[in-house]
C-alpha cells in the first residue's frame, strides 16, 4: 500500500512527499508540518494541560 501511495504522490505532484515517513518511526507531526524539516524540529503546539 505505501508503494500505491508513493506513486500517486508523484504522479500527482512531480515527486514524493520528503517528510513521509513510515508510521511509528517519527512523530506524525512533522509530517504534517507542510514544508520539509530538519530531524531536530519540534512541533511548535504546546498542550496547556500538560504543563499541569
């Protein structure tokens, strides 16, 4: 499935997504970041009820 999903990112947009990553390796966060981000990249939301 993830060769499936590969392949339809480049032939949708000309290349793979760089920051798709294989579940469980790496947060998903960055993922999601929208742009391309150094292995050290923090998610930059804070959860208020986790500082409790």
């Amino acid at each position: 499935m993830r060769e499936r999903i590969l392949d339809r990112d480049f032939a949708w947009a000309g290349n793979i997504n760089p920051m798709l990553a294989r579940h469980g390796e790496v947060s998903a966060a960055a993922q999601f970041s929208g742009r391309e981000v150094d292995d050290d990249w923090q998610c930059p939301f804070a959860d208020v009820r986790a500082a409790r």
